[in-house]
C-alpha cells in the first residue's frame, strides 16, 4: 500500500508539471496573439480615424443645396 502511496504522489506531480508546462505554453501563444492583433489593431484604428478626420467635411463648410 505504501508503495501505491508513492506512485500515485509521483505521477500527481507529474500531471502538476505535464499540466503547468501546457498552461504556460497556451498562455504564451495567447499573448502573442493579443500582442499582434493589438500592434496591427492601433495603428489601423489611427489611420481609420486620421482619413474620416481628413475626408469628412467640416461642420462649418456644409453647403445645403
């Protein structure tokens, strides 16, 4: 029984590690990705911004016809 103890510690561990290792890995590639979409999110967001700024009419120029 002892000895069933043991291995059933050892491969717990085991699974803490094998689970920890997985974790680590998910999160570095979800990172990358926020870290992407948000590098190529924020400038496109400020050139959006820049052409409606520069494209739309001003309030003050507005001829109605």
């Amino acid at each position: 029984m002892n000895n069933s103890l043991v291995g059933n510690v050892f491969k717990l561990v085991g699974l803490f590690i094998i689970a920890s290792i997985a974790i680590s890995m998910v999160l570095s590639v979800v990172g990358t990705l926020l870290w992407l979409a948000l590098k190529i999110v924020i400038p496109l967001a400020i050139a959006v911004w820049l052409v409606h700024l520069i494209a739309s009419p001003q309030k003050k120029c507005r001829r109605y016809y």
